[in-house]
C-alpha cells in the first residue's frame, strides 16, 4: 500500500475510534521528510544536515558539495533524488523542479556521506528486530535494494539501535524501517524514518520473518 493511501485510510480510521498500527498522523509526518527531521532534531535525535530549500532563488551560500537533492515526499531513491556536484548544478536543478506541481517546488538538501552506504534498521514497538548494511551497485550512489543496492545482514553498535528506537518513539510509530548514515566525525546519524517499510530485501538477507513479527505486535496489542 502506499504511503499516501495508508495515512489517508489511517486517519480516518482514527477519526472514527478505530486503532491502526502505525497512527495515520505518524504515518503522515513520517512520510514529509522535513517534518520528520524537524522532529527528530528537536527530540535531540542526531539527523543529517538539512536545508529546506523552498525558491529558486540562488542564494544559498555554504553548501558542501557534493550534495543530495530530494523531494519532501518519495521512497526507492527515486528519480526526483538528485546528486548535485556544485552551485549551479544545484539551479539548474531547482529551477527544473519549479515547473512541475508545489511539492515539486520544495526540496531538501543534504551533504553526500561516504559512497552512499546506509543501514536499515527495522523497529517494532521497543525492539530491533533486524538490520542490514545496504552499497549502491557500481555506477550508482544509491543504496535502496529496489534500485539495485547489494545489501547483507549486519549487527550495528549498541548507540546505533538506540538513535534508531529514539527516532521511531519521537515519530510516535509503532514499527518503523530507519535508515542511518555513518560518518567518522559525528558518528551515526537518522536520514530517513519508513513508516510503510519495505522488508523483502531485509528478510532475504536476515532470515528473520519480519511480517510475522508484525503480526505478533498487532495481536499482541489488541490483546491488551
């Protein structure tokens, strides 16, 4: 389902008394990637640098280059998530954007980390159920297993599931598939909270069943 029709439903079903795992507004909040870097940066959670970048207007002196360029709202790396090399690679692409519709109009930046590795964690509730290591394939920068990422189980270091938990709790989810990024200077770091994860990838090289998990913390909960 996508994210867009399951905070749709969620939220009605809310309105009505009706619980949903996860919560239609945390599924909405999660979704807007500048919401939810705002609510992580403001619960003291350590996120990537990010601007919002809100015009066409050029003025946006201090910017590292290489950087990464994506829309508020999208999954899988997808086309709308740039690699931008200098200032006016990042214009010509900011002016590009500004004539589709108003979300296309707002985008994020952020510094290019490493080659691209990340790690996905996925939560449910209080526990790290499985995590993986994720490497764009040769030629790209990206490591989202659906654009071709070479991806292996990994066991992540005590403060990385911890920012991971912390992430999913000040989104108020559930269960969540948390992308972290590493970096020598400030350690890990949350790029991104998945409130409608994806775990095919991650069950293939875990050979955990994740979609029983989830099926255990739904009963579980509506037992309660």
């Amino acid at each position: 389902m996508s994210h867009t029709k399951a905070g749709l439903i969620a939220r009605i079903l809310n309105i009505q008394g009706v619980k949903t795992i996860n919560k239609g507004l945390a599924i909405e909040n999660s979704w807007n990637k500048a919401i939810a870097i705002s609510t992580l940066a403001k619960a003291g959670i350590p996120t990537v640098p990010t601007r919002l970048l809100l015009s066409v207007d050029t003025q946006y002196d201090g910017v590292n280059y290489p950087a990464i360029v994506k829309p508020v709202h999208g999954s899988w790396g997808g086309r709308l998530v740039s690699l931008v090399g200098n200032h006016d690679e990042l214009v010509l692409l900011l002016r590009h954007k500004a004539v589709g519709d108003a979300y296309s109009k707002i985008a994020m930046i952020q510094p290019f980390i490493g080659d691209g590795t990340d790690y996905r964690v996925f939560i449910i509730g209080d526990e790290v159920v499985a995590s993986m290591v994720r490497k764009p394939s040769p030629g790209d920068w990206r490591s989202n297993v659906a654009r071709g990422g070479v991806a292996h189980a990994l066991k992540l270091s005590a403060d990385a599931y911890e920012i991971a938990i912390k992430a999913v709790k000040a989104l108020d989810l559930d269960y969540a598939g948390v992308d972290l990024l590493y970096s020598n200077e400030t350690g890990y770091m949350v790029n991104e909270v998945n409130a409608i994860p994806e775990f095919k990838g991650l069950m293939s090289v875990s050979g955990i069943n994740i979609a029983r998990k989830i099926a255990e913390y739904v009963i579980n909960t509506a037992r309660r």
